[in-house]
C-alpha cells in the first residue's frame, strides 16, 4: 500500500534530518522526497512518498505526529490526490532521429528547453507515470543524463471544503 505524507515543519536546519533519520531508524523506505518552502517563509512543506502495511503506515503517521518541529501531518492516498513530479532529461540525438526526439516531446507534452548540435534538453512535470513512460520512450534514443524531483501531492477539491 502506497502512501503520501505532506508534512508541514519548522523551517529551520535539522529538520529534514529528524523526519528522515525516523524513517531509517524504523527501516521504512522513502520512495520519493521533496521538500520547499510554503508561502509562509517560516513553514516548509515535505512531501514523502512511502509503501508498506497498513501497519506501518500508521506507525508512520503517530511516529511523525511526535516530532516537536512538525507542525501538521495529512496522509492520504494516490487516488485522492493530484501528484506531479518535474523531470528534466538531457537525450543525445543525430539526424536520423532528431524528428523522432521532437515527436516523443509533442506526444508526451514535454518542453524542449534547450538544445545544441547533439544534444537536447526535455522537461516535463506530470504524474510520476507519465514521467516514467518519458523515459521509456527515449531510452531507444540515447538518455545522457535525468533529474527528476520527488512527487508533489495535494489533495483534491471536494465541495465540502
């Protein structure tokens, strides 16, 4: 079971290491992380994404409820959520496959940002999928280098809010 955790912190240094550092001491894997500051320069927001029982996602949530530097923490699950990541993908290309390159970003609905003789920078924010899929289509191609940021969550609308 996947779960994801927005959990707004104090802005201050050793925060990130004592909500990490919980999740190793427990063995719970972190599959993607990301963290930013909200619109208040005082509160970041860390979106962690993580698996496991039913279990351990609550030991999770009352384990991060303890922290004295967390001030809030909403768990909630892919399907109530809208999720993007932001992915950046330096390909290598040649004549032959330039056009093949510029139609996987059409189809894909990803930006080419930057560009030289060979080579040629894609960016793309979408779901985690659509990410993964980018890559998978450009594999045939000739990926040089791919940095992509954890996943960022919020939960949807709903008209009780």
């Amino acid at each position: 079971m996947k779960r994801i955790y927005s959990i707004l912190v104090e802005n201050r240094a050793g925060v990130l290491n004592k909500v990490a550092g919980l999740f190793s001491r427990r063995a719970y894997n972190i599959e993607s992380l990301a963290v930013g500051e909200t619109d208040d320069p005082e509160v970041s927001c860390m979106t962690i994404v993580s698996s496991g029982s039913e279990n351990t996602i609550e030991q999770i949530e009352k384990q991060l409820n303890k922290k004295i530097d967390i001030i809030k923490v909403k768990t909630f699950g892919e399907e109530k959520s809208i999720t993007r990541e932001l992915m950046l993908v330096k390909v290598k290309y040649n004549k032959d496959n330039r056009k093949d390159v510029i139609e996987i970003a059409q189809i894909m609905k990803a930006d080419i940002v930057d560009t030289s003789k060979n080579l040629m920078i894609l960016q793309i924010c979408d779901t985690p999928e659509r990410t993964k899929m980018l890559i998978t289509m450009l594999q045939s191609i000739s990926i040089v280098e791919c940095a992509r940021t954890g996943a960022l969550a919020l939960t949807k609308c709903s008209e009780s809010d």
